[in-house]
C-alpha cells in the first residue's frame, strides 16, 4: 500500500510540474519587450559682462583708436547660468585684420596667475564649469606695424557645449 501511495504521490507531483512547465514555456513564448530610448535635456547658458558683477552684457567694445605698435587690454567675465549643468567653452575669432593677433586668457579670481586659452581649444576652466561661476577673461588685442590704418571690426564668439559631449 505504501508503494502504491508513493506512486500515486509521485505521479501528482510529476503532472504538477509537468503542467507548470507547459504554462511557464506558454508564457515565455509569447513575451513582449519594449526597449526604451531618450536623452536627458542639458541644462546650460553663459553670458558675457563687461563688469565683474555681471550687470552690463558685453555685445559689443569700441577699442576706440589704437597705435601700431601697441598691445590693448581689457576684462570680460563669463558667467555660467545657475542650475547649469558642467560645461565646456571654445573660442574663435573672424575678420581680424592682417596685421592684428586677438588672443584670450583665463583666470577664476582675480588673485589666480591665469591661463592661457587658445582659439579653437575646448577648456573647463580647471572645474570651474558649473552654474554661477563667473571667469575673469583676460583679452588682449595686438596690433602690429604692419596693421592698415583706418577703421576696423571683427568678431569674437564664445561658445558653450555640454562637458559631457
């Protein structure tokens, strides 16, 4: 009686599982996936001032007249917009006149020694990349002997990328 009990027991457990594998495979069978895919907007502005409290936007600057030979300095801050996400900055200069070098230097302070940024350079200001930092931009204009005398004009744009492109 026991054997026959065992076998009885045995076959249930058998069929059970049996059955659960069938519905298990029935299931996987017709599994459906969806794959998902976004982006995550970047957050990020920057402006440039001509005053270190950022106040007054730099649009334009009238280098007013110049000599040749003569180096010509002035300050420009750039501002990263708060709640800005971490980003980088590059540089370029169009329709300098021959006889002109435009270059641009950085600083976080006015007690910081600086660093050079070369045109056409990507830079994160040593980490300072984040929102509400401001950078002291150092901007120098040379002219040469060899510049046309008369007036002049030319452009400089900044801009500004995610730090994580």
């Amino acid at each position: 009686m026991n054997k026959l009990k065992l076998y009885k027991l045995t076959t249930i457990v058998l069929a059970f599982m049996l059955a659960v594998t069938i519905v298990y495979a029935a299931v996987l069978l017709r599994q459906r996936t969806v794959t998902f895919h976004g982006r995550i907007n970047f957050v990020g502005d920057f402006q440039l001032y001509q005053d270190a409290a950022c106040r007054v936007p730099l649009t334009d600057f009238d280098w007013q007249t110049v000599s040749r030979p003569s180096n010509n300095n002035m300050w420009a801050y750039l501002k990263i917009a708060d709640g800005s996400d971490p980003m980088k900055f590059l540089w370029n200069v169009t329709g300098l006149p021959f006889g002109m070098e435009f270059t641009v230097g950085w600083r976080v302070s006015q007690y910081d020694v600086g660093q050079g940024w070369n045109e056409n350079e990507f830079t994160t200001f040593g980490g300072y990349n984040y929102g509400g930092c401001v950078i002291i931009l150092g901007v120098r204009l040379a002219v040469y002997e060899n510049a046309a005398p008369g007036d002049f004009s030319f452009v400089w744009s900044v801009y500004g990328f995610s730090n994580e492109a």
